[in-house]
C-alpha cells in the first residue's frame, strides 16, 4: 500500500503544479495581448488630437483673416 499511496501523492502534486503552471501562463499572455492594444489606441487618439489641433488653428487662422473681433464676441462674459 505504501508504494500506490506514493504514485497517487506523486502524481497529485504533478497535477497540481501543471494546472498552476497552466493558469499562470494563460493570465500572462492576456496580459502580453492586452498591453499592445492599449497602446495602439493611445498612440491612435494621440495622434488625433494632434489633427484636431492643427485643424483648430487653421480654423482661428480663417476667423481671424475674416471677422478680426470673433474672439472678444465669443469670450465667456463677453459681450
């Protein structure tokens, strides 16, 4: 009996350290996936808010060739 109670032992513990290695694996590599993604999305937005920018100053660059007070009529509290 003490020879099976060693095979079962052994192979619980063999079990039991796979399984743990399986899940420990499985939460790092969602976690390798997951990071890229996060980041291509941040560097997309930054980019454009970047465009937006641009495209902001072209705007007040127009405003400002046509209606030179715009800014002043548009203040908060102005008027």
């Amino acid at each position: 009996m003490g020879l099976f109670e060693f095979i079962i032992s052994l192979v619980a513990l063999v079990l039991g350290t796979v399984t743990f290695w399986i899940i420990i694996l499985r939460k790092d590599r969602r976690r390798k996936h997951s990071e890229p993604e996060s980041h291509y999305q941040l560097s997309e937005l930054g980019s454009m808010a970047e465009s937006m920018r641009d495209r902001i100053d072209i705007l007040e660059s127009i405003l400002d060739a046509e209606v030179p007070d715009w800014r002043e009529q548009n203040e908060p509290g102005g008027k």
